[in-house]
C-alpha cells in the first residue's frame, strides 16, 4: 500500500471515527489523520485475528471499517483516561 493511500485512509477513518462517537474531541486534522493511522494498526490487528493466512498489513475491503473500529476504541480509551485526571469537586 502507498504511502499516500495509507494517510488518506487514516485520515478517512478518524473521521469517521470523530463522526460516530458523541462528544466534543478537539483535534485538528494532523492529530485526526494520526487517530485513524493509530486505529488501522489496531483494527488491522483486531481483523487479522479473524482471518486465517492473513497479515495485518493487507489491503483489504473491511480494513476501512476496522480502522474505524480501531480509531473509535482509541478515541474511548483516551476518554476515559481523560477523565479520570480531573478534580472533581
């Protein structure tokens, strides 16, 4: 897979991502292009898991939506981790 075709899915799927979960995540596009390529790495994981003979680089049809499924999990867990450092009063 190019280079170019890497961030575009990355950018593609933190989108996405942002789209789908609720709440207000302040980041520009470098950060969000970041979230999706963080998010194909670990959807890519998640789906090679399923597949038997697969690698996790692979290009294939799902892998925009693992990404997405990726980026939406790291997009909770920073949430979450997000709000455990506030002080509560």
């Amino acid at each position: 897979m190019g280079i170019i075709a890497f961030l575009v899915i990355g950018l593609l799927a933190g989108l996405i991502a942002r789209a789908l979960l609720p709440g207000n995540q302040s980041m520009g596009l470098l950060a969000t292009m970041l979230l999706g390529i963080a998010g194909s790495f670990v959807g890519g994981f998640v789906g090679s898991l399923f597949r038997t003979g697969g690698r996790v680089f692979d290009l294939h049809p799902s892998g925009l939506i693992f990404s997405v499924i990726g980026a939406m999990l790291l997009l909770l867990l920073v949430g979450m981790a997000g709000r455990s450092r506030r002080v509560r009063v």
